[in-house]
C-alpha cells in the first residue's frame, strides 16, 4: 500500500512531476485507460503533458480516457463545457484517437441511462489505470460532493452552492452556473488501480490538512483515499 505527499513549492512544479507520472504510465503501457480531470489545478499538467509529447517523448495513438464528470445541460461547442476545456487544452494537441476519448454526456436525454453507459464503457475497457484528482474546498473528488456514498457509481448530481460558487469564474452570467452535473461515483474513482491527486494554492490548504489528518468520512469524499492501495498527492501553494 501506497499513500504518498509530494510538497512542492510552485505551481508548474506540480504540474511537472505529474506530467511525469503520466508519461511513465503511457511509456509502460501505452495502451493505458487515463482518467481525466478538468478545472484550474491539472492546466499546466495539460499544457506540460502536451509539450513532452510534442518533443514525442510519449504517445497516446493507443490510449483511452474518461474524464470524471460533466455539467448537465452543455456539452460539446459550449464554451464551458469540459468537453470543450479538454478539447482546448489536450485533445487538439495530441494523437490521441476521437474515439477513445470519452466524457459523460450532459445533454443526454435520459440521464440515469447516460451514467449506466458511461459506467459499463470503463468496465469494458478494462478498468483506469490511472487516474487525476483535483479537490474541492469541501473535499469533493470529481463533482461527488460531501455526503455522496461511497460506494456510488456514475450519476447525477445535484452541485452545492458553494461548488457552484467556485466554478462562477468560468461562466458570464450567474444563472449560466450548471445546478446538476454527471460525475464518476466514488467507488468508480475508487477502482482506478493508481491516483494522483493535485491541489495547489492557499484556499486548498485546509482541504489538504483535512485529507492528511482527517477520518474517513462520507462528509468529506476525499478522505476515502486513504483506502486505496496506491495514491499521489502533489500539493503546495
Ligand atoms: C470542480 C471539478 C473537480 C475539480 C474541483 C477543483 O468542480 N468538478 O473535478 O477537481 O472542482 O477545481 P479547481 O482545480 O479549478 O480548483
């Protein structure tokens, strides 16, 4: 078992070492299902990982991906999508095949069917090898805020205000803000075989003492890391 800290004093160091660590995995296996992540923490990872494999260090020609979650209600060519922020800061740079590039679909029209798909679809493709974190201030993995189960699946989430707050920067207007989104289930996260976490920047600090000190509790998500057998936590601020 494996639960390991790595400090860092800067921003594109984090995004280095994890870099790193994905390359290692694609040069091992290249045929390697990634779990992906959105938002602020993991952008210099994607714009390192981008830099590598354009100097052709790596290649993700054999790769697959799924990304943890979506908003509900957007989807590809919305600007605020994660389809689109993958699409911007990895998928065009990279050889990665459109077809292997997986995110949960929030303009589905059967939700609750959606998330069966999306669960089945990682099943089927042998499981994560690896998968990327960012956190939430309130410990939330993916969009599972606290109190999620778990041992739950992909599905439908309804988002916090507060998470909802966080994501403000990115959308125009207030009403713009996504109620619901579609996430990886905790227990999905969970049977990704590696994790590497990253959470930079002052207001993550309390999250990351929480993580280190804290019990295992539903109430805040990430704390069920502790149970598994292999994970990266690169913080700093
Ligand atoms: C968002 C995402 C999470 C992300 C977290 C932190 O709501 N759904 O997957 O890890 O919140 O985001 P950021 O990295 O921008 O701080």
């Amino acid at each position: 078992k494996m639960f390991q800290w790595i400090e860092v004093s800067s921003y594109e160091q984090m995004s280095e070492i994890a870099a790193t660590i994905f390359a290692e995995q694609l040069l091992s296996k290249p045929d390697s299902v990634l779990g992906l992540a959105t938002g602020g923490s993991p952008l210099g990872f994607y714009k390192e990982l981008v830099r590598r494999h354009q100097e052709e260090e790596f290649s993700f020609a054999r790769a697959t991906t799924f990304n943890l979650d979506e908003y509900v209600g957007i989807g590809p060519g919305d600007a605020t999508s994660y389809h689109e922020f993958m699409n911007e800061n990895l998928f065009r740079h990279i050889d990665l095949p459109e077809t292997r590039r997986h995110l949960p679909n929030g303009l589905a029209t059967d939700l609750d069917a959606e998330c069966s798909r999306y669960e089945k679809l990682i099943g089927e493709s042998g499981g994560i090898d690896l998968q990327l974190l960012g956190i939430g201030v309130n410990g939330h993995i993916g969009f599972n805020e606290p109190g999620t189960p778990f041992d739950s699946r992909t599905h439908v989430i309804e988002l916090t205000e507060a998470t909802r707050q966080s994501n403000a920067r990115f959308f125009d207007r207030e009403q713009d803000i996504p109620k619901k989104a579609l996430t990886m289930g905790i227990g999905t996260i969970m049977a990704a075989r590696k994790i590497v976490l990253l959470a930079f920047g002052d207001n993550k600090m309390d999250a990351v003492e929480r993580l280190e000190n804290g019990a295992v509790t539903e109430e805040f998500p990430a704390s069920i890391l502790h149970k598994h057998p292999h994970v990266t936590v690169i913080y700093g601020k």
